[in-house]
C-alpha cells in the first residue's frame, strides 16, 4: 500500500504537522511527475542518450574508443579473457578486463570491469567510506549458480589483427564473432545474426578520474570550446533533484551498451511496466514514448498506464521474437537502469513494421548508473527454452503452499479481530470460498512490527483459532522500516546491534515512513537476517500461530522524505556497497529474509512460507509472490492489469497479481464484478482497497452481483488442480503460469501484439476477460487451426487466424477450451482449498479434430517440502485410439509410498468428453482396467448429441478409478470422431 492519501495519515500524531503539510502541498490526483526523473534529469541517462545521439549524428558519426587488445586475449575452457583499452584524450588508455563465458543452451555472459577500481586505485571523495571496487555481487543475489558452467568443447576458431572468432553449442552450431576495433560483437545460431553488442557504438564505461577544480571558464574567450567539444561534466560530481543532494563520491561511473536483434520485431519483458506487452519505442515519434523504459524500485503514488515511468519491481530480461526464433539478453545489475527501445525496417513497406514483408530490426540501449557491465547473451531459440534458460539461471518459481493460489481477502483496514471474525463469518453465510485474510499496518501498536494494537486486536490468538477451523490462513503486514522509538525492542536490537543501512557518514540512517522517524533493517547482512529470524518465533513474535503468514510492502524502499521516495544513493550497505550499487536487489533481500524466517519459527515445523512483496528483482519468483502495487478503480487499470500479469510470466516471475476491485478509489459494482471474472485468472488472486474506500467484500455488493462474484470465484476453485499443476511447471521449467498468445502460439505473427487475452498453463483454458463498462461481448482471436470449445455450454469455435466475437453479458465469463487438452478439476464447493484436500477429481476431455487429447495432473500435500523427496502425484492423462489412460509421470522418492497411501481413496468421480464421437450415441457403457480392478469393470456413458452449435459431450459418472493409480477406459468406438464442423 502506498502512502497516505490526504485524508488519512497513517503518520501517527507525533510527527503529523510538519510532515503532514509538505505532503499536502504537493498532493493532487495523479502520479507525481516531479517527484520522479526523467532521462534527462537523471545525470548518466543524460550523458549516455547525448552519447549515442554522437554516434548516430549524420553529418559526423562519432567513433567509439573501445577496442580489444588482440594480444592480451587468452582462450581456455570455453573463456576468453582479455583487456579492452578505452582510449581517452587527456589522461590516456584505460583497461578494462573483459570475461566472456560460453555457456550451456546457447548463453554467452559478457563481463567488463574497470582494472584500477579492481585494484582499489582510486580515491573516493567526501572521506567516503564505500567500496572501491565497481559492484560485482548482483549476480551473488540474483543468480543461483546453476547454467554458468562453460562449454569446454567451445573453441577459439580463429583469431587475427582484427577480429576473434567463436563457436559452441551442440554441432557447433552457434558462433561469435568479436570485432577487435571498435569492440563489437555478433552472435550466430546458424547462418543467421541473432544479436549484436555494441553494433552501434553506444558502449560507456565511465571510468574512474579524479575531480579537477578549473577554474571559472572565461565566458568571453570562445575560441577553446569550439575546438574541442568538452563533455558535459556538469553531472559527473554531485546531483540535486528534489531538495537533494547525492554527492556521488566516485563520479561518473555508469556502464552502457546497445544491443541489437537483427530481424525481431518485437521484445518483451523488462517487469515492471504499465504498458503493453509488446515494448514500445521509446525515443519520440507517433504513438511512442519519449522516455527510456526505467528501472529505480520506487514507491509510485497513483501510477500512470500506458507508461515507460518505473514502479516497484525491476528484472532486466528481455525476449525478442520473431516467428521462427526467441533469444534474449539478461542485464545483470543492480543500479538504476534505462533502456532505450527504437526499431528500423529495411525493404519492403517502411510504415508498416514488418507485417508487409519488411525486415524489422529491434534496436536497445541499456544505461546503468555503476556497477560492472554484465550480460547474459541467450539464444534461445524458443520462449519456452528461454524460460528455462533464464530459470535455470536465476531459479525457477517457488511452488507455493495451495492455500496461496485461494481467493485472498484484504482491506486497509479490518479495524479490529473482531471485524476479521465477523467477515469470516459472513463468506460462509453467502457460500464464498476464500482462503486468506489479510491485515495491513493498522493492526500493529503504534506502527511497531511485530506488536498488535492492544485495543483493537487484544486477542490475535482466537481469531487466528477460528480460521484455522476452516482451515483459512492470515497474512500481517511488517516493513522494513523500523519505528524509531527508544524502549521498542525491535529497533533497540536493530541499533544496538549495528544492523540497520548506515548514511553516507556510515552513521545509522535514519528517514521517514508509516512509523514517523525510522530506521531500515539491512537484509544485505547475514547478521541482520540471522536476527530477523529470530523474530518470528512464536514466542516471540506474539499473539503468531502457524497459520499466520507475511506481506513485505514499502520494500524499494519507500522513504517518504527521500530522494524520490526513496534511499538517498550515496548510503552505505553492509560490505561498504553504496545504496546506487544495490538499490534493486534491496527489496528481494528483505522479502527473501523473511522468507527463510518463516521456515524457522519452529524446530520441525518445516512448511512452504508465503511471503507478498511489492519490490522485487531477478531471483524474486524463489521466495515470494508480487503484486502489481497501488491501482485504481477504475476499468483502464483493469485493462492494464493482463498485459502486466502476462510479462510477470515473460519475466521469470509469474506468481503475481493485482489488486482486485482496484486499490484507490471505489469501483462501480459492474467494475467490481468484472474484476473478480478477470482476478480469477491472476496466478495471484487478492481483493484489496485503500482504507478511504467503501467497504466492498464481495457479499456486500448484492444481487445479481455477489451470486456472480461468488460464481467466479468458484470457478477459481474448480480448476485449483489445473493451477497447481501450471504451479508446478512454472517450478519445474521457468515456464508463465498465465501465458500470452506469442508464447503459446510463437510462430504466428499476428497475435505478437495481442496482450488482452491468455491461456492457463499448458491446459488449453483461454480466456478474455471484459474489460470494458457496459461491454456485452468480446473478440477473441484463434491462432492454431484446431477447435475452441466454450468452457460452459461447449459451443464451437473454429480457430485458424480467426476472431470471434463472443457474448458476455454481466455474469458471462469468456473463457474457451481448446481442443486436444485434458483439464482436471474439482467440482464440489467448499469453504477453503485446504477442504478440498480428499475431493474427487473431474476430468474434461477437450477432443481435438483427430478425436485425440491429453493434459497432466500434479498434486502433493500443499504444505510441506515432501513432494522433493517424491511425495506427490504426477499422472499423464492421454486419449487415443477410443481409450483414455492414466500413467505415471513421477519419479519414486523416499515419501512416494507414504504419500500416496494417503491419496488411495480420492478417485476420479467424472469423466466429460466434449466433442464426443456421434457414434457413441447409441452406446451407454465404457469398460474400465487397472493397478487394483480385477478383470473389467463397467461404467454408464450418457451421450448427449449437437445441439444447433454446441459440440456432442459425454459423460461417465464414477469409473470408480483412483486418481493415483495407472488406469484405462475403453470407449465404445474406436475409430476417429469427426468434427462437427
Ligand atoms: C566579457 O566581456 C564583457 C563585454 O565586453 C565585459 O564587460 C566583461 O567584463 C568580460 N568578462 C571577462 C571575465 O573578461
Ligand atoms: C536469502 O536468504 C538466505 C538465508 O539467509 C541467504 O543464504 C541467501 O543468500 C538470500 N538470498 C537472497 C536473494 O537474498
């Protein structure tokens, strides 16, 4: 949650005044423009755009000063290392250690340092006592260590004055090629350029110099500056935005490329944006952006749509496609970063952008503020092996415990145990299932974490006691910014013992937030994480049972009296880093911190945690859940929230969703319930509202509208083992839980820009939701020539290339089946997930055109970590030749046995086959065989023929078959169905 909004300080009445008064000053309705940078106010933004423009000028291009120095280049175990030497007018050469690693999958990672930061020859200014060396420890953070192995079958294949050649990969089959001077390089799969690094002449690395004091320029004597275009230093020693004052200690240091994708019409990813998910351009020109997509975690009040503005989160990877291949580029690093987005067409129509035969290239330009210049070349040549490749390297999605894939309840403020005990209540009244409720920071005495308001929540214990019955779960809010208050025990601990972010005088910092004055927990410690474990044992931690989880929010971090709401750069982190050197990994320390305190509150009591962040980085999707952070109720946010959804996928961090209802301001009811038809397909799926709103449980809305709600949300639950089977894909191959039409359909063109529609996991569900007040319809567009069935009445839809319009009125959801697909699903209503442990299982059975389909199935016990050691159910459903089978995917662990004696009895209590062969009309029997069914039985096929445009179904009620266990069913007719249509 964000801050406060006019009409309620959550500040507290000791420093309301003065703080207060600032705050009103500058408030209005819409994101503070002022309170941001733009490119050209951020000093190496500046100065890399004005660098480029140099080198693109028509008249006199600049040259770029970067070149390989051949005879420093050694080759060995699929690594050239070597000096590049950038060649500087006053002062002479500087060197730059170059690493180049040839990976696995077709990844390359580039890494350029600065040899005297190296080396610590450098000083600092200001007495700064901040490391020397340029930041190397984004990847110590966001990496896993998996995928970095290098190829030793790589070989240097030539070399000369000139240029250096490169191949690896199986076959041989990809190739570099490093142009020595200027230093460029190529990558080839094949016969074909797939990426090129510094193709432009846009790399910066801008090294270390000591500050000259000149004097006064003589404003009358122009002669000098003529000749020599100066740099502009004006931004190289100290920046002021805002009221205040970075004093940048180490001067100039940022680090730039531009990358460009020869051939690639579009890219994606770069989480977190509010835009489409086909990135835009973004140096000017119709319908562009004029600002680089940025990435500064930031806390933004009422963020603007449509927007390369940065928000909450950043992961600096980014897919280009084209329709026969996908490659990447993950920039590794933690500063602020900026990338320029522009595309060129040669041949062919010039307006059209490659749909009329021309060939698109995609041009970007990554600006770093420091740190050492790493990159993660990936070539793909699929979305789904860059998934892979790019989980591989940065750890693939938690699998969650299931509670998290529930419908959560959330509110700024429920104001009291009571209140939570009377909304619990009043969902099971109207039939709503949920899983969670949530509270945000009003629970908590005064703003103290780890402390309950003694007046509002004098017994946490009893209210966490009656959701338990249900099995329902709670989640409390606690912030990284500690209240500064003398006798609370949590900030005592946290100065006493050295724990917290220093200030650039290594003195412990101190701003403001939600507490007034506070101090900031530093999780880049392992002694601040130790000690933040320590917190939540439940002896500590007060008032806590075991089924009460966490919510990390303000994490960027948010410092409402700070440089753009946040830390000022030039703060010091554990290991002497500067707070620019790790500004993005910072919210993913603390969320991860929380993370492993939570598996430790109890000695064996060993369960997934959940933990929501709002800031979050490469690496993120290992420890947490996201949301999109403070939306607005209204139907653009709504829209905005897909596209937004479908890139966390792109992203590597798919478990994430938005704010349902919006959180500002009050949603129409229409708006409301069609946020709860859309929410459904969040992976993560929480209803929350800013605590100046109207309260708006979904019960409390009436009818028609709650029973529709109600029904949405239902359906969330029916299809809970189609998302924990998406769940757990995403955490066996990187793979979105929610995916975009260029992902699931990569070869067709026409759906790269298509960003209002997406598909559950590998289920063949499609959706699109309603997005639009007053809409009775939607178009949905078809890719693949197979047929689409509606998921409620099985009505036809023909794909190849189409779209179709289809109706929606208020309780109508759109959501398609596409043929071939086999979706499990548990039909009985209840309360909660966790009372749906032992239900039977629902299999539908989409036939495809040549009557076949298949789908999976995984299930474990939702909870502990036991499904590592094989305590799960991993079932291959296939239907072929008249037969469906069930066989084992899952490999035998330790607990496999064990495990799957406590899932003996749940069964499979239907089967629907929709697109039913016509010649099962006349049959009302299928014969049953498996693991634990003597000879064959018997089971009843009811046969319910076309109906107008609605495809033929079957069904079979109680094959009585184990959902466990190997199984087959044998249908009456075994040649292939055709089409209805
Ligand atoms: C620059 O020239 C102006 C006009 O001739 C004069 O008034 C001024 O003193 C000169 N400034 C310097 C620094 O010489
Ligand atoms: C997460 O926390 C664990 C335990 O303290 C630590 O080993 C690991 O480095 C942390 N990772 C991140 C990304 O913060």
């Amino acid at each position: 949650m964000a801050r406060s909004s006019r009409r309620s300080s959550g500040w507290g009445l000791t420093c309301f005044s003065v703080l207060l008064l600032l705050f009103l000053i500058s408030s209005s309705v819409a994101v503070k423009h002022h309170d941001f940078k733009r490119c050209d106010q951020s000093g190496f933004c500046k100065r890399n755009r004005a660098l480029a423009d140099s080198m693109t000028e028509k008249s006199s291009p600049g040259s770029s000063p970067y070149q390989l120095d051949a005879a420093s280049v050694k080759f060995k175990d699929g690594r050239l290392e070597g000096s590049i030497i950038k060649t500087v007018q006053d002062t002479g050469p500087v060197k730059l250690p170059l690493t180049i690693s040839f990976l696995e999958r077709g990844n390359v990672r580039v890494i350029i340092d600065e040899e005297k930061r190296r080396k610590g020859e450098v000083e600092l200014r200001h007495g700064s006592v901040a490391r020397k060396e340029r930041y190397n420890e984004a990847g110590a953070w966001a990496l896993t260590g998996a995928g970095l192995q290098s190829q030793k079958s790589a070989s240097l294949k030539k070399i000369s004055k000139d240029v250096s050649e490169v191949s690896w990969g199986p076959d041989s089959r990809f190739k570099a090629t490093i142009q020595h001077a200027p230093f460029s390089m190529e990558f080839w799969s094949g016969d074909d350029k797939q990426i090129v690094l510094n193709g432009r002449g846009f790399m910066n690395v801008e090294h270390w110099r000591p500050k000259i004091d000149k004097p006064a320029a003589d404003e009358n004597s122009t002669q000098e500056a003529a000749s020599t275009p100066a740099e502009d230093e004006s931004t190289w020693w100290e920046e002021s935005f805002g009221g205040n004052t970075d004093s940048k200690p180490k001067g100039p240091e940022s680090v730039a490329m531009d990358i460009t994708f020869p051939g690639y019409g579009h890219v994606y990813g770069l989480a977190e944006h509010a835009g489409p998910l086909s990135l835009k351009q973004t140096r000017g020109g119709d319908g562009n952006y004029d600002q680089p997509y940025r990435m500064y975690n930031s806390d933004i009040f009422e963020y603007e749509l449509d927007s390369p503005m940065t928000l909450y989160g950043s992961i600096p990877f980014l897919q280009a496609h084209r329709t026969d291949s996908t490659v990447g580029i993950f920039w590794l690093n933690a500063a602020e970063t900026w990338v320029d987005i522009t595309k060129s067409t040669h041949g062919g129509n010039p307006l059209t952008l490659g749909l009329s035969g021309g060939v698109v290239d995609t041009h970007t330009h990554w600006m770093s503020e420091s740190g050492i210049l790493d990159v993660f070349v990936m070539l793909g040549p699929t979305p789904k092996d860059l998934s892979k490749s790019y989980g591989e390297l940065t750890g693939y999605t938690q699998l969650p415990a299931s509670f998290a894939l529930g419908y959560h309840q959330c509110r700024w403020n429920y104001v009291s145990d009571e209140d939570v005990k009377d909304v619990d209540r009043k969902f099971d009244k109207h039939n709503i299932p949920y899983d969670v409720i949530w509270l945000d920071i009003e629970y908590t005495d005064d703003k103290q974490y780890f402390t309950w308001d003694p007046h509002t929540f004098p017994d946490p214990t009893s209210m966490e006691q009656q959701l338990d019955e249900t099995e329902r779960k709670l989640v409390v809010i606690i912030d990284p910014h500690i209240k500064n208050k003398g006798g609370y025990f949590v900030d005592e601990e946290l100065k006493s013992k050295g724990l917290a972010v220093k200030n650039k005088d290594n003195n412990i910092f101190e701003g403001w937030c939600w507490p007034g004055s506070s101090h900031w927990i530093d999780a880049f410690n392992p002694a601040a994480r130790a000690w933040w474990k320590s917190l939540f044992t439940y002896d500590r931690f007060k008032g806590t049972m075991n089924n009460v989880w966490l919510w990390n929010d303000m994490n960027e971090p948010s410092v409402f009296n700070g440089p753009e709401i946040t830390m000022p750069r030039d703060n010091i982190h554990h290991g002497d880093w500067e707070h620019r050197d790790v500004h993005n990994i910072n919210g993913m320390t603390f969320h991860n911190a929380t993370y492993h305190a939570l598996l430790e509150r109890k000695k064996g009591e060993v369960r997934r945690p959940f933990v929501l962040t709002r800031s979050f980085y490469a690496g993120s999707q290992r420890s947490a859940a996201m949301w999109t952070g403070d939306n607005q109720a209204n139907w653009d946010h709504l829209a905005a929230s897909i596209p937004m959804i479908l890139n966390q996928g792109v992203s590597g961090f798919p478990f994430g969703g938005a704010d349902v209802g919006g959180f500002f301001g009050n949603p129409s009811k229409e708006l409301q319930t069609r946020w709860y038809q859309a929410g459904i397909f969040y992976p993560f799926m929480r209803g929350h509202a800013h605590i100046d709103t109207r309260r708006r449980e979904p019960y409390l809305l009436g009818e028609p509208y709650t029973s529709i709600m109600a029904k949405a949300i239902r359906l969330r639950y029916a299809l809970f083992p189609a998302w924990y089977t998406a769940f757990h894909e995403a955490s066996t191959d990187g793979s979105p839980i929610v995916r975009s039409q260029y992902y699931v359909h990569p070869g067709d063109e026409k759906g790269f820009a298509i960003d209002d529609q997406l598909y559950l996991g590998s289920t063949g569900l499609l959706t699109k939701p309603v997005t639009a007040e007053g809409a009775e319809s939607v178009d949905i567009y078809l890719s693949d020539d197979e047929n689409y069935y509606d998921y409620f009445d099985y009505t036809i839809y023909n794909g190849g290339s189409k779209t179709h319009k289809i109706t929606a009125q208020l309780e109508k959801i759109p959501l398609l089946m596409q043929g071939g697909h086999i979706i499990p699903r548990k039909d009985r209503p209840r309360k909660s997930s966790g009372l749906m442990k032992w239900d039977p299982y629902t299999l539908v059975v989409v036939l495809d055109k040549d009557g076949e389909a298949q789908g999976t199935l995984y299930a474990d016990d939702g909870e502990t970590f036991d499904y590592e050691q094989g305590a799960s159910i991993h079932r291959q459903f296939t239907f072929a030749s008249g037969e469906l089978k069930s066989t084992n995917l899952g490999a035998k662990g330790a607990k496999t046995a064990s495990y799957l004696k406590t899932m003996k009895e749940v069964t499979v209590e239907k089967i629907i086959v929709v697109n039913a062969p016509a010649t099962w009309s006349d049959q009302n029997e299928v014969s049953v065989t498996g693991e634990g069914i003597k000879g064959s039985v018997q089971a009843e096929l009811i046969y319910h023929g076309p109906a107008g445009s609605k495809a033929a179904w079957a069904v079979i009620r109680r094959p009585g078959t184990s959902i466990s266990s190997d199984w087959t069913i044998s249908f009456p007719e075994t040649s292939s169905p055709k089409s209805e249509l």
